[in-house]
C-alpha cells in the first residue's frame, strides 16, 4: 500500500522552505526518495527554465506576474526518469502555477489558481 508523507523544509538549490510531498510506503523515505530529490536539486535550474516556458504559453493575463518562486516539490516514489512529479510554484501575487514533469522535462501545466 502506497503512503503519502507531506512537510516542510528547506530547498538546497534556492535555500527557501518549501512544502515536500512524497510518495513513499508506510517506513517512510526511501533510497530512491532520496535519489530523486538530489536529481532535482542538482537539475534546478533547468527545471526552472522549464516551468517558465510552460507559463509562457498561457494567456498574457494568466501568466504570472514577476518572478516564480518555488513552493512545493513532489517527490516521486520510483526511479525520477519513469515517474511523473509536480513543481509548484507562486508568482509575486501568491498566485499558483503547478507545472508536471516526466522524468526531467517539463510536460505542462497542472494547475493554476
């Protein structure tokens, strides 16, 4: 049975506490929690960039104002190239933009509000 363990911490690549979301059974974080927390830390950046495409393509009123600022990481309970996980993000008004990966490419948007 899959067990979903949430909380919040400090994201290394931006030194900001975020919300964490994890997937992982009832002993809680796994090896490959870790595995993939660490590829999204090192791939930040990039992954960044992704979302900010991703945002690009809504309409002028629906995209965020300034800057993006993480919010919550998902972190996949199998390997991070077979899963698909959200970034969140919020702009300067608080508003949310959840953007969905596949391994390390962005696939779109999830939700905004």
């Amino acid at each position: 049975m899959e067990k979903y363990w949430e909380g919040a911490a400090v994201f290394p690549a931006t030194g900001t506490e975020v919300e964490y979301f994890v997937d992982a059974g009832p002993d809680g974080v796994t090896d490959a929690n870790r595995r993939s927390l660490a590829t999204i830390v090192s791939n930040y950046d990039a992954l960044l960039d992704q979302a900010r495409a991703v945002v690009e393509t809504l309409e002028p009123d629906d995209r965020p104002r300034g800057l993006l600022r993480l919010s919550s990481v998902d972190i996949p309970g199998a390997p991070l190239e077979a899963a698909s996980w959200e970034l969140g993000f919020c702009d300067a008004d608080e508003k949310l933009f959840s953007v969905l990966y596949s391994g390390l490419t962005a696939t779109g948007l999830v939700e905004k509000s």
